[in-house]
C-alpha cells in the first residue's frame, strides 16, 4: 500500500463533510442536558419523574428508528442520500424542538432529531471507512467520534454561554426567567446552523466507491477511487471489492444472510461490542451530570462549569485515540479502554460509598471520560465500520447500531431506578462489573484490524 500517494486532503475533506453527521449526533445528544432544568420548569414536569426520564429517553426512540432503516436504503440507495436526510431532519427537529409550547410536540421533535441520529451514527462511520486507505482508515474513521466529542462541547459550551447567571434564586423565579421562557429554546435553535452547512455540504461529495461497484457502475467508482489514491490504487481496490461482490451475485441481502455460520459470529462480535460501548455507562455521566455532580456535592453553577471541563477532557483524549489507533491497534485500545473504566468505576463506587465530595469524585469522572475517550467511543465505530463483509455492510452495520441504541435506551433509562435502589456507589459498581466482563469478551473474542483492507478483514474474519 506504501506505494500509492493518495491525495490526503481529498480524503480528509470527504471524512470531515460525512463526519459532520457525527458533531450534530453529539451535539444533539447532549445539548439537552444544559437545557433540562429550564425545559422542565417551563413544562412543568420538575416533579414528575417519569416525565422527566421520557424528556431525555425520547430520542432514543428515534435512534431506534433510524438505526432500523439505515441498513435498507444503505444497501439499496447507498450512503450519502440517507445522510442528506439526516441533515434536513436535524434541521427541523433543532427548530421544532426550540419552538415548541407543549410538551407532547416537544417529545415528537426529540424522536425527530433521533431518527437523524440513528441514520447519521450508521452511515457516518461507514462512508468514511468506504473511502479511506487501509493504513490510514482508523485515524479517518476516528474523525466521526471527533466530531461527536466537538459536538458535545460544542453543546456544552453554548449551554454555558446562553445560560444566563442566575445565583441562588426559588423555582418561580427561574421559571420566568429568560433561561425558563427563552434560553432553553436558543440552546435547540443553535443546531440549526451546522444542520444547514452539513446539509449543502453532502451534495458536495461523491457516492461511496464500494457502494457503487455493489450497483456495476464501475466507471465511476473506479474514478473516485482513482482521485483517492491513484490509478494503482483504484486497480487494485476495485478489483478486490469485484472480487468479493462476485462471490454473492443475484443473492439479495437478507436478515437470513446475517444468520449463516460464518456471518453470525461476526454479528454477534459487533452486537457485543456496540451495546458495550453504552453499557460501560459513561454517557450516564454526560446525560445525568446534574444528579452525579450534585450527589458529589456540587452547585448548579458548578456542576455547568464541570460539564464544560468533562467535554474538554473528552476532546483531548480522542485526539490521542486518533493518534495511536493505526500504531497501537484497535483490540489493544479496547482491552486498555474496558480494563481501566471497570477500575475506575469501582473506585467511584468507593468514593460514593465513603462520601467523599468535591475534587475526588470530578478526579475520577475526568480519569473515566479521558480512558472512554481514548478507547471504547471511537474505536467501537472502527471496528464496527470494518469488520462486516462488503455485500451485507450496510444491514449487518444498522443492527449493531440498533442494538446500540437500544442499549442506550435502556442504559439511560435505568440509570435513575439502579441509582435510587442501589444508590450511587452500587450503580457505578455495576458498570464495573460491566466492564470487567466486556474486558474479558474483547480479550477473548476480538481480532486486530489495523492495517488491513476491509476485503482483507472480510476474509479473516469469515474464518474465525
């Protein structure tokens, strides 16, 4: 592969634009956590818990949905025009969201706008890794859960600057508050302006090149992939996707074809690692900061400044991921990621335990999301982009992602009955004896991929 000069910038730009799906995926997701305490007074569901849980949860739905679909018109109609409408339904959820007086529309954008997630966390990654080289491909691909973490402080940071400083005021007063009548409303609307940029952007790009050879149109993916890497380049990975489309024609796809002998363990090793990536529990500490930080001992106003440092923390240890998963590999990230949060959380589950407050207990949540950051985020997307064969990528891609947002929904929507049960020390232990066994099954079960093209991979991997 050395001996191709592929054209870096070229690739960059088309994983950036795709990746853009990633920073509204992050920012989506956690913009309405700064936005909680406000929407809830303005609805008037501060004391209603279970409508409260449904606020947060309900996106999760949409996530479901769109991971559902993702797979069918990824493998039919290919990744970009599922992407375009991702980008439009982003663009209506963030102002529908905003401009909601009801809660019950107000839930129905938040499926919206998780309908896009669930199509842009599938077919983001996977684009990405259908135009990247293979020496390269997990640093680009990388570039997708760099997006998220900047959508995350993106929404973090705006949080912070159109929350107006409030002190110590009563819950009347900060319901008619500009945060509890108009500042939460502006934290959704802000969306909208990386919607708009993503949405014109993916006219820009081409069709995946894979995608293409799966249609016969060969020309076209031979000239994208020639733009990428050369003419050697394109010779040689176009005859290696031809080769490995020829093993299936006139056999369409089915859920029947994930189930034969040598797909299912693949399946199930990406089944096992995308609902890891939820269960291990750090997205706990970025959708229930408050309850976390509050527990620890922390102001309001703290706990919004904490928030901002978790989201930077999170910022810089992807940047390392980026930088060592093509040299250190992604089974050794993994191993890494799962080993060290299943210490660390059962550190916390002794700080909560003993009652320390304060520093000890922001110490340990920034040492788990720099450890989260660095392993398990980006690296499940890598390995989940690369392992499934080409012919069914698409399908096999949109079940792990499912499966990863239902477990997501079931993560968040437990956290609040394990953390009033078990209290917080017994949660966080849980999700270290979570990680322990997700340590054990990765150590066991997961090949490495670096360096390898995804052909390559679909054979290895075929005949574990």
């Amino acid at each position: 592969m050395n001996q191709y000069r592929f054209n870096n910038l070229y690739v960059l730009f088309l994983a950036s634009v795709s990746a853009l799906g990633g920073f509204l995926f992050g920012y989506d997701w956690v913009i309405i956590g700064g936005a909680k305490p406000f929407y809830e007074l303005y609805f008037g569901i501060e004391s209603q818990a279970a409508l409260q849980g449904w606020a947060i949860s309900s996106a999760l739905i949409g996530c479901i949905i769109g991971a559902m679909v993702s797979g069918f018109v990824a493998d039919r109609i290919g990744r970009k025009i599922p992407l375009i409408i991702a980008a439009m339904l982003f663009i209506i959820s963030a102002y529908g969201t905003g401009a909601c007086d009801h809660f019950n529309p107000f839930i129905v954008f938040r499926i919206l706008g998780g309908v896009a997630i669930g199509l842009a966390s599938t077919l983001s990654p996977l684009y990405i890794a259908e135009v990247a080289p293979s020496k390269q491909r997990g640093r680009y691909v990388s570039i997708n859960q760099l997006t998220i973490v900047v959508g995350i402080l993106a929404a973090q940071i705006v949080n912070y600057l159109i929350a107006e400083p409030m002190g110590e005021i009563g819950v009347e007063e900060m319901r008619t508050s500009w945060n509890g009548t108009m500042g939460w409303r502006w934290m959704f609307w802000a969306e909208m302006i990386p919607a708009f940029i993503f949405f014109v952007l993916m006219f820009v790009v081409p069709k995946s090149p894979r995608f293409l050879a799966t249609q016969r149109k060969d020309e076209r993916a031979f000239e994208i992939l020639a733009k990428i890497g050369g003419q050697a380049h394109a010779e040689r990975e176009l005859k290696a996707i031809k080769d490995t489309v020829a093993k299936n024609v006139g056999r369409k796809v089915s859920i029947s074809h994930l189930l034969q002998p040598r797909i299912l363990p693949i399946l199930i090793i990406g089944i096992v690692l995308a609902v890891f990536q939820q269960w291990c529990g750090v997205n706990i500490i970025f959708n229930y900061a408050q309850e976390i930080f509050t527990a620890a001992g922390y102001s309001v106003g703290d706990i919004l400044f904490n928030i901002v440092i978790t989201g930077s923390v999170n910022l810089v240890f992807t940047f390392v991921a980026m930088r060592f998963v093509d040299s250190w590999g992604r089974r050794k990230l993994m191993i890494f990621g799962a080993s060290g949060l299943s210490i660390v959380y059962f550190l916390m589950g002794g700080a909560y335990y003993f009652q320390f407050q304060g520093l000890p207990v922001l110490i340990l949540v920034i040492v788990a999301i720099g450890i989260y950051s660095m392993s398990l985020a980006p690296i499940t997307w890598v390995v989940l982009s690369e392992i499934f064969p080409n012919r069914i990528r698409g399908l096999a891609m949109s079940i792990a992602t499912l499966m990863l947002w239902i477990a997501s929904f079931i993560l968040t929507f437990t956290f609040p009955l394990l953390n009033k049960s078990l209290g917080a020390y017994g949660t966080f232990w849980v999700y270290g004896l979570i990680c322990l066994i997700g340590f054990i099954f990765i150590k066991a079960k997961l090949p490495e991929t670096k360096g390898k093209s995804l052909e390559e991979i679909e054979t290895e991997f075929e005949n574990i």
